[in-house]
C-alpha cells in the first residue's frame, strides 16, 4: 500500500475526478429538487402565521457584516409545531408574527413568504456545480489517458 501511488498515478487522478463529478452532481439535483418545492410552497402552499422565536447576532469577523440568525416558530395545518430560519437576514423582533407557506407534506421546510423563490442563488450554484463536474470529467479523462499510456 505504501506504493500504490508511484504505480498507478491515473487511478488517483481518475477516482478523485470521478469523485468531484458525482459530488457536483448530487448537490445540482439536491439544490434543484429543494429550488422546486420551494417554488411550488410560494405559489400553492398552505399559510401560517408564525411568530420570531429566537433572534441571534452573531458579529462580523475579518471585515465580514454581521449576520442575523433568525428562528420562527408556528403551528402546522395538523397541530404540529415547527421550527423554522428566516432567510431573508431581515432585523426582526421576539413574537413578530411572520407569514409563512409551506406543502402539508414537508411544513418542517416552511418558506418565509417574503424571502422570494431564489432563483439567482440556485443558478449561481448550478454553475458553480457545472464547472466542478467538468473539472472531474476533465480529471477523469486525464486518470484514464496516464492509464492507457504507462
């Protein structure tokens, strides 16, 4: 085992490209799934009203703004009680009410109303999950080729 590297240097580079590759893919069709029903609570969700719950400010470091981590609480169409972050990084107050969607079959995914679809964040990370896969298809074909021509 020592030496497996100085042997077979195309496994490494083809089994980490490959490596990146499926990584890159599992977050685009995660991101894109979540992206969805996001949407889909937005526009034909269930209502709640929920209420701030916790409010923490945690403080900028390194020249960073500080970041507000909000909790709303509500009660689902069935009884159950959720927690949920607001993502909008709005300044909230302890027992603001909020409006919230989400799906009955996932309410512990409720959407702040206002946060918006956010469509611009998830075609950023798809391109960034583009590039990734295409850099592991590149290093795939790179593991292969050292392999064909050692």
């Amino acid at each position: 085992m020592a030496g497996w590297m100085t042997h077979e240097p195309g496994v490494v580079v083809g089994a980490l490209g490959m490596g990146v590759t499926v990584a890159s893919a599992v977050v685009a069709v995660r991101l894109v799934k979540r992206w969805v029903w996001r949407v889909r609570a937005l526009a034909a969700g269930f209502a709640a009203e929920g209420r701030v719950l916790e409010v923490d400010h945690e403080p900028g470091d390194q020249g960073r703004e500080a970041v507000t981590r909000t909790v709303v609480w509500f009660y689902a169409h069935d009884g159950r009680e959720f927690r949920v972050e607001d993502g909008t990084g709005r300044p909230r107050v302890l027992g603001e009410p909020i409006a919230l969607r989400y799906l009955p079959d996932r309410p512990q995914w409720a959407v702040v109303a206002e946060e918006g679809k956010g469509t611009f964040d998830v075609v950023l990370v798809l391109v960034f999950c583009t590039f990734s896969a295409l850099a592991g298809v590149v290093g795939l074909l790179v593991g292969l080729h050292l392999l064909v021509h050692h």
